[in-house]
C-alpha cells in the first residue's frame, strides 16, 4: 500500500471509480463545449462576414446554440454527481472513523481533548471529501481539457500548439506549485493553533456561565483574539504567494493567446492559414484556460487535504488481532484482580502513579483513597485495562490483563468514572448503553436501586425522558445516579466505581453503599475511589494513594 496518507485514507470514501468517471467526464465535456463554442462562434463570426449563401451556417448557427444549452445542463450534471460522489463519501468516512474510535484502543481515545476530537469528525473528513471534487477531479478535467485543446490547436497550427502547451505547463504547473508550497508552511503552523482555538472556543461556550462568574471569560475571550491574530498573519504570509502565482498564471494566460496571434499572422501571411481558422487559433487558448483557473485552488485543496488524512490516519489503523476470548484460560472468570509494581499514567505524560501492590478477590471490595490529584482516577483506568501500565502488570485471574481481548475486559470489567457520558438521548437509551436487550422492568428496577425511584414516578415521559447533551437536562446527583443505574445493569463480575456517592444526600448514599455491599454476596468484586471516609470504611479494605 502506497505511504501517502491521502491515497491510504481515500479508500475509506468508498467511491466506485465508474461513478469518479463519470463526474470528470461530464466536467470535461462541459469545459469542451465552451471552448468549442468559442472556437465554433469565432468562425462563425468570420465566416459571416464574408457572406456566403445563409444555408452554408445553418449548421454553424445549431451547433453554437447546441453548445450554449449543452454547457450549462452538462455543468449542472456534474455538480450533482460530483456533489453527490464526495457527500457520500464523506459520511461513509465519519461512520467508518466513529467505528474506529469506538473498536479502536482507549487510550487513544481518553488522550484525546475535545476540541481535537470535533476537528477530526468534522473538518478533516469534510477536507479528505474536498479533495475529490475540489481537487482531484478538476486536476483531471484539467488535463483533458489542456489535452484535447493542444490536440485541436495543433490540427490548425502545430506551432501555436506548442505554445499553448508550454503555457498550460506553466499555468498549471509552476504557478499552483508555488501557491501550495506557500500554504503548505501556513497550514502546518496553523493546524495547531486552529486546533487550540477550537479547544478554547467550546471550553467558553459550554462553561460560560462559570466563565463570567469566576471573572475569567474575558482572559478566554483574549486567547481567542491572539489565534485570531496568529492566523491572520500566516494567511497574510500565503496570499503574497498566491497573489505572486496568480499572477504568472495571467501571464501565461496572456503569453498563449499572443503567440497565437503573432504565430497566426506570419501563418496568414504565408498563406498557411486562412482568415477563418485564425480566428479559431486565437480563440482556442481562452477556452483551454477556464480549466486551469481552478488548478491554484485545486493544489492548495490537496494539500489540505494530505494533512487532515495524516492526522485521521492513526484512528483509522486496524488493531492487532486480539486473543480469541474462547481461548482464554478460565481463571479469567474467578479469582482476582490483582496489581503488580503498577505505574501509570496518560499517554505521552509521566506516571501518576506507581510501585503499585493490591489484590482484591471476588466477593470483596476494595477502596482507593487519597488527596485530589494523587492519582486514584488514573489507577482506576488501569485497573480496568484503559491505560496501560507504564510499569509493572494488572493480573485478572491470573492472567495478564494486556492478553484479554478489549470485548472480553469490557464483559468482565465495568469501569464507572466520574465524568462518564450521557448520550444526547433517552433514559432509556442511556441505559441500555451496557445491556443491549434491557427491558422496561429491569430499567425501572435499576433505577430504583440507584435512588432514582422517586425522581421517575415524576417523569411523565418515564424512560423516554431527554437527558440533554452530556446530561444537562438533569442535576449533578441525578446524573450521578443515573450512572449507578448502568453499574447495576451491568453482568461483569467486577465494578469499578469513581465516587459512586458524591453528589448524593446523606440517606441515599448509604442506600448506595447498602447495595453495594449487597452485591458483594452475588461473588461481584468491587474498586471503589472515594474521598468520603464512611464510604472508605463500610468496605473491606482501604488503599490509600500518597499526596502527588
């Protein structure tokens, strides 16, 4: 497979090449029948004005008017199937990257900020779409076009001809190269800092009433100014450039149609050529040129284009066939989760913690306490298998948990933290999140054991009520407990749980932890992080973190 990430990621598009074909053909065909229609009006023009018999342009006449309706509906046509091809293409590649991120490995995906997420979704796989039909297929109805006008030129005069070849290499080579190699410095500077803008933007919009409160929007409002200014400048940098490039695209422009005319005069006066065709000849090269008016634009799209499919590339990598999870060893399913030595921490980011040691059995309960920022979140994540050690092991059953299949870690591990997602959708929805074919009884059970009872006898839409995006249409407790709620419908034997309690009154956190404790007798392992000290103690053993 080719190593230009463009070519690696276009595949993912899904585009039959008849269908790629056929949008080229139609542009191609529409470019020829305007520089036909000029070539065919010039010589009707001449023709006329030496006033032969009105039957000799009968012909003439129909083909100019064939040509004038026939360039307008063949550039419709291609529009819409050009149009058509990249949307198609452009949703069946943000389907494939969601499944990719959704199957892919999770710390690929918990190192990710929001903002870099958005961007990947959505500008780099609309710029990856672009680049068909703002890119690749005008640089093909382009060459056509320069071809068959050479071709054409040539049947009259292979001089000019050559001329005009040499100014379509120039206009369509050196003055786009120029204005991408220009761009392609502005783009590298500038994807990181209209990445940081993006993190930035939705930061203040989501939390702007904290913003405005806390006094500290206007400091956000002034990092956004600067990446403001930040880009001008690089756009500024790049449009002396491509004003440089458009300008000797002109001048190309130019210099073929006046070697046309001082070509087509000597050949006038030779006697090589007649009144007629030199018209014809002069006019041919403004008709090759309406295809090459896109090239500058076509180039700096491709550009643009390679570097959003280099930055999707490394969500759309396959993972390492994982170990079937009828092969396992069976211990997998009893015994222990147990820690090793463990270090561990973020992607790219020293540990948070390490020198790690705890075993918790099934049928036990284990709670990890410390300070704020010690580490216990992180710990949690590698104990469930979403990060990776950087040190020492995680054993399930006396297994390394790195040789479980990610499908098989999620059956045996339900791992709950704090700022887990609630789906823009139902309660329902919500909740079947960890068990498929959930019924309405067994929703409603759930919820009841996550103290929610009383909160959905006041819903009048019950289990269709709207959570809102991240759960805003509820308070923080409620969410909370909705949480709770998956952890009960969930079937894996081992629960690790964020501060299952916080947010929580007084009386329904120690329902909450009465429940827990309950299904301790069903042979369910649990990990609990808690900063509460009656949490820490109604379970069986306490591990507690070191200050950072």
């Amino acid at each position: 497979m080719s190593h230009h990430p463009l070519r690696q990621v276009l595949p993912e598009l899904g585009l039959r090449p008849r269908t790629v074909g056929f949008a080229v053909a139609l542009g191609t065909a529409a470019l020829f029948a305007s520089t036909a229609l000029g070539a065919l009006s010039a010589w009707l023009i001449a023709r006329a004005a030496e006033m032969p018999p009105v039957l000799d342009l009968t012909l003439a006449i129909v083909g100019v008017r064939a040509l004038g309706l026939s360039r307008a509906g063949l550039r419709y046509a291609h529009r819409l199937v050009a149009h058509e091809l990249a949307l198609g293409g452009v949703a069946r590649l943000r389907a494939r990257l969601v499944d990719a991120l959704a199957r892919g490995p999770l710390p690929r995906v918990l190192g990710l900020k929001r903002g870099d997420l958005v961007a990947r979704l959505g500008g780099d796989v609309d710029a990856v779409g672009e680049a068909v039909i703002r890119s690749l297929v005008p640089m093909a109805i382009a060459a056509g076009v320069g071809v068959g006008s050479v071709a054409l030129l040539a049947f009259f005069l292979p001089a000019a001809a050559g001329a005009l070849a040499v100014s379509l290499a120039v206009a369509g080579g050196v003055a786009p190269w120029m204005n991408a190699r220009a761009l392609a410095l502005a783009e590298k500077a500038s994807s990181a800092t209209r990445s940081h803008q993006l993190s930035t933007a939705l930061e203040l919009l989501e939390g702007a009433a904290e913003w405005r409160v806390s006094g500290r929007a206007p400091v956000l409002l002034g990092v956004l100014r600067e990446d403001d200014l930040r880009l001008e400048r690089l756009c500024a940098r790049a449009a002396r450039w491509t004003a440089a490039a458009t300008f000797l695209l002109h001048g190309a422009w130019s210099a073929s149609v006046g070697a046309a005319l001082v070509l087509g005069f000597a050949a006038l006066e030779r006697g090589a050529l007649s009144q007629v065709e030199l018209c014809v000849v002069v006019l041919v090269p403004l008709g090759a040129f309406e295809a090459l008016q896109s090239m500058p634009a076509a180039l700096t799209q491709l550009l643009r284009s390679t570097e959003a499919a280099l930055r999707l590339l490394p969500f759309l990598e396959t993972p390492e066939a994982e170990t079937p999870a009828a092969a396992l060893p069976s211990p997998v399913l009893g015994g222990h989760l147990r820690a090793e030595g463990l270090a561990c921490g973020w992607p790219g980011r020293s540990a948070a913690v390490s020198g790690i040691d705890l075993t918790v059995l099934r049928g036990r309960s284990l709670a990890l306490t410390g300070p704020s920022g010690s580490g216990k979140t992180t710990l949690l994540l590698s104990l469930a298998g979403h990060l990776p050690p950087k040190e020492g092991r995680v054993m399930l059953g006396g297994v390394p948990l790195e040789d479980v299949s990610e499908q098989r870690r999620v059956e045996l591990l339900h791992c709950s933290t704090e700022d887990a997602h609630l789906f823009d959708t139902t309660l329902r929805e919500n909740l079947r999140v960890v068990r498929a074919t959930l019924t309405d009884d067994e929703a409603i059970a759930a919820l009841r054991k996550a103290g929610l009872g009383e909160w959905y006898a006041r819903q009048p839409r019950g289990l269709d009520t709207p959570l809102g995006r991240g759960g805003e249409a509820i308070s923080g407790g409620e969410r909370r407990r909705v949480l709770l709620a998956r952890a009960w419908l969930s079937e894996a034997p081992w629960l690790l749980l964020d501060e299952p309690t916080e947010h929580l009154d007084p009386r329904t956190a120690a329902r909450v932890m009465r429940d827990l404790d309950g299904m301790k007798a069903h042979g369910r392992g649990l990990v609990v992080v808690t900063h509460d000290a009656d949490v820490a103690r109604a379970l069986d053993s306490v591990h507690a973190l070191a200050p950072a």
